[in-house]
C-alpha cells in the first residue's frame, strides 16, 4: 500500500512534516517565523495554587508557535510553552476532532501551557472516522488505530505512510521545535525518534479521544484526558479494543463531555467499559461551579455546538471578560 520503512521512511518523513518556523528543511515549508507575542491578560480569576509550578501567577510571555504540516493532513500543528519557564517538564500532546484543525484550540493549549507544560496539538491525518471505515466489524477499529498511531500498513481501509502516524508527527514536530527554541528543552520528550511516553500527558477531542484513549491502551503514558470521546463503534456496539484493558493506570485517566453531545450515549458506555465510572450519575456536573478531586466530569450548558463547546474557540462560552468560562475545569483536568 505504499507504505514507508526503515530509513528511507523516516527521511521522507523528516522532509515532509518540519515545523515552518524551520525555514527550508522541506519544499512546501514556509520561511522561519517568530513567536507571536500574546498580549498579557488578566486571568486573576484562578487563584495561584501552591501546586502550581512555580507558584507563579498567570504568565504574560507565552507564545503560539504555528507550524507546517505534510500536504496530506487537516491543519499545521500548534505550540504553546511559557517562553521563560517554569516548566513541569510534561508534554501535553493534544490530538484534535476531525472536524477542527490544531489551530482551533489555541485557548485551550493557553491554558495547559499556563500551568507549566509544553503543549503541542498535532494536525489529523487525512482520513473518515473511523466508525464510517469499520462500521460493525469490531476487529476493524483497532487495526485502524493501530495505523493511524504508527503509520504501517496493518489494515486495508487506510492508506498511510510512516510519516502520517501519531508516532512520526509527534517526533518531527519536537525537532522543529527543538532546532529554533533549544533553550526551552522540548528535545527532553524524545530520544532516537521515540517520544518519551513517561513524560507525555495525551488530550483528545471526539476522534482524537479515540485515538487518545487506544493508544493509553497500548501504550503506559503519563495522563490521558478524553474530552467527548472515545466515539467508536456503532450503535449501542464498542469495538473490543475498549473492553481489552489498558496500560495507563485508571488512576491516570480524566475526561469531560457534554452530555447533549450526540454520541453521550456511547462515550458514556465506553467510560464505564473502560473502567472510568459506573454510568453517567458517577460523573459530576461541573456547571454548578468547579468540581475538585473527580477525574471525569459532564457539562448540560445550553451550547448550538455541545461537542465543540468543551474544547474549540469558537463554541466556548465565555465570561465577560470574554474568559473561557471552563478555564479552572481543565487546569483540574490536566494537573499541575
């Protein structure tokens, strides 16, 4: 099916997937661009906890770094770090929903980078959702995430190369980070094209749940946060990977959804099949105020998008400071 391996796969897949802020390691590779300067805010709301790195208040020198992406996938990657540190010495790697490219989440990579981490959202590889691909057929769905996550052929419903797996965007990603800001260590989350899985925190978004949430399975990293997922299956029906077990502890798992988002059903009874609560009254509401010390939570706020509305710029709501009004709910969902 094309695929790439070996050598010749990694190079290509250097070629093609280079941060633009690396000008000319690749055709198609914008010119090197600075950091954008955000404007300082005032985010005095959010008391500073003794918990939080540093114990700083909100910083004012944090930076979005947009990035090239391969020509076949959906958006250019995002960066967010505070520029002078403190840093947890976590990474934050955030696979969005088909739907929204990396660029659409920027509050919500703000405020994971506020907390101390460095966050980078990688951009999808062009492909359906997986429920439209495998349907019923329950084998299907791991052989599907098992491509995505790698970029190798192991099923007929994708044609993908090396360099369009999780594994290679992550890691190309990183370098072209790493070439242009050597001084804010985002070389210390990979070694030898391998991610440092003891150091990364995944957070997914619809697909990108499922995706977080399969490869938690397989893989022991250090946080798993499932915002509106996992989504496959079909019907009322899990595919068998959700009820296979997983790697990362429970204790490691954390999750919001809307529970007017059309597949509640469904993440619901992934949740519990997971291990993740015992059905939708074990999972609190945060729209009363802020819910501490539980690891997965539900919002009903009236939303036209209840999906995007935990996670995407343009459907959250806001205080009237024009404040995203679910700030506190994932610094508790991300951690210190």
């Amino acid at each position: 099916m094309g695929k790439l391996n070996g050598l010749a796969g990694a190079a290509v897949a250097s070629a093609m997937v280079v941060a633009a802020v690396v000008a000319g390691l690749a055709p198609g590779c914008s010119n090197a661009v600075a950091p954008k300067a955000e404007a300082p805010q005032s985010y005095s709301d959010i008391a500073v906890n003794t918990g939080d790195v540093g114990g700083l208040p909100e910083p004012a020198d944090l930076a979005i770094d947009a990035s090239q992406a391969g020509a076949s996938w959906q958006g250019q990657y995002q960066a967010a770090v505070r520029v002078q540190g403190p840093w947890s010495g976590k990474l934050v790697v955030v696979l969005p929903d088909l739907t929204d490219p990396p660029g659409h989440y920027r509050e919500l990579l703000r405020e994971f980078a506020r907390a101390g981490h460095h966050v980078l959202a990688l951009p999808a590889a062009a492909a359906p959702a997986v429920s439209e691909l495998c349907g019923a057929n329950s084998a299907c769905y791991d052989a599907v995430r098992s491509e995505l996550w790698d970029g190798l052929d192991h099923s007929p419903k994708l044609t993908l190369t090396q360099a369009d797996g999780v594994i290679a965007r992550l890691v190309s990603g990183l370098q072209g980070l790493e070439k242009v800001y050597p001084g804010q260590n985002w070389g210390t989350y990979y070694s030898a094209a391998v991610p440092t899985w003891a150091k990364i925190r995944l957070v997914g978004h619809g697909e990108g749940a499922s995706q977080a949430a399969w490869a938690a399975g397989k893989q022991l990293v250090e946080r798993v946060v499932l915002l509106a997922g996992p989504v496959d299956g079909q019907g009322d029906d899990l595919p068998a990977w959700v009820n296979n077990g997983h790697l990362t502890p429970t204790a490691q798992w954390y999750g919001l959804c809307h529970t007017a988002d059309p597949q509640w059903a469904r993440i619901a009874k992934g949740w519990t099949a997971l291990g993740l609560g015992a059905g939708p009254l074990s999972w609190p509401s945060i729209d009363q105020g802020a819910v501490l010390g539980v690891p997965f939570l539900t919002t009903a706020a009236a939303s036209a998008q209840p999906r995007k509305a935990i996670a995407v710029d343009e459907a959250l709501a806001r205080d009237s400071q024009n404040r995203p009004v679910l700030r506190q709910t994932w610094r508790n969902l991300i951690g210190p």
